[in-house]
C-alpha cells in the first residue's frame, strides 16, 4: 500500500481499535495462480503475538483456505469510514476532487485450526464478539446440529507479522480549508460522513 508519510498510522493501539471496530474484511491472497479475495468476519484476539492474531472461518468449498502454504503471507484489509472530499468546500484554490479514508493492512501466515475443540472454541469466541455477552449463543444451540455445521467450514487463524495503517485525514491541506470540510460533510451527512468530520475536528 503507498502510504506517504503525512498519512502514516503506526500506533498499535489505534490500529488494533480499527481491526475491532470493522471486522468484516478482505482476505487477499492466490488461488491456482490467480488473485482471490474473500469477504469474511474477523475477530482479533490482541493477548496473542506482538500485532495480534486474527481468527475467522469459510466454507470448505472454498477454494481459497486450500492455498494457504507454510511461512506464505496473506493479506487482510480492514476498511474504517471514508468520505469524498469535494473541492467547493475549501478556501484554498486552485483544487481537486480527493477522498479521505482509513484502512488497516493486517499481513500474516494463516493456520488452520485442525482440534475439534479449539475450532468450536474459535467459533464461540466469535460470535460472542459480535453478538456480546448476553446475545445468541452457540453452546445454546443442538450439539448435533452445531457439529454438523462445523463440518462444513475450515477455521484459521492469522498471527499478524506486521500491520499497515493509513489514515488519510486532509493533512496536506492548508489549516484554513479544514472548517469548510468539516461543515461540507456535517451538511451532507451521508455516509461516513459525520465520523469522517469528528475525526477532522479531533
């Protein structure tokens, strides 16, 4: 990913809360000699490695967890709130159409989870990121019936090698053009818009 240095993210905390906040992602990596994105659930475990360890799961007739190889990384892209940035909202001109946005690049060598107990461990701990304490349960659910479905995915994990952060926040702008951005989105107030403009003003 280019990542000019006035749009570099490298805190740890930050990132991590990225990962968190916007678990759906891309898995990028090669199938058959061809590029193959899937779009999965995440949850990031962050007691486990330096970065982290990412855990998620997909069909078995998935091709893609078939190419997952020793020591061969993949690549997981987290997407946070983006916006466009149109140029009527700035003071100074002359000036171009841009966007700004978040993403976190989240690399890794993936291990399938073989052990039938870590594997429905992974799956509890997964739903409970989503669905909270107190929401659905699987242990709630038909031991049969949730055994069964557990047969037809494969369950990975990603220790994460290192990360790539970008946060894209207008920062090459002169400081006279910010105000116009930010009431430019909070009047549009599509989208990201409104996160976008908190993330400005902070």
């Amino acid at each position: 990913m280019y990542v000019p240095e006035i749009h570099a993210e490298e805190r740890l905390d930050i990132l991590q809360t990225v990962m968190r906040d916007h678990g759906w992602a891309l898995l990028v990596g090669e199938v058959e000699g061809a590029p193959c994105v899937t779009h999965l659930p995440f949850m990031l475990d962050e007691n486990r490695g330096e970065n982290g360890t990412l855990v998620s799961h997909m069909a078995k007739n998935n091709l893609h967890w078939q190419s997952f190889e020793k020591d061969k990384e993949v690549l997981v892209v987290f997407w946070g709130p983006h916006a466009y940035i149109s140029p009527s909202w700035y003071e100074k001109h002359p000036s171009v159409p841009t966007w700004n946005y978040v993403t976190v690049h989240a690399y890794g060598t993936p291990k399938i989870i073989e052990d039938e107990t870590a594997k429905m461990a992974a799956q509890k701990q997964l739903v409970e990121t989503y669905e909270g304490v107190d929401g659905w349960k699987l242990e709630d659910q038909p031991d049969k019936y949730i055994r069964g479905m557990l047969t037809g995915i494969v369950s990975f994990e990603i220790p994460i090698s290192r990360l790539e952060g970008k946060f894209k926040m207008s920062q090459n702008r002169h400081e006279d053009d910010i105000p116009g951005i930010i009431d430019g989105l909070r009047a549009r107030s599509e989208g990201d818009d409104l996160i976008i403009a908190d993330m400005l003003e902070k």
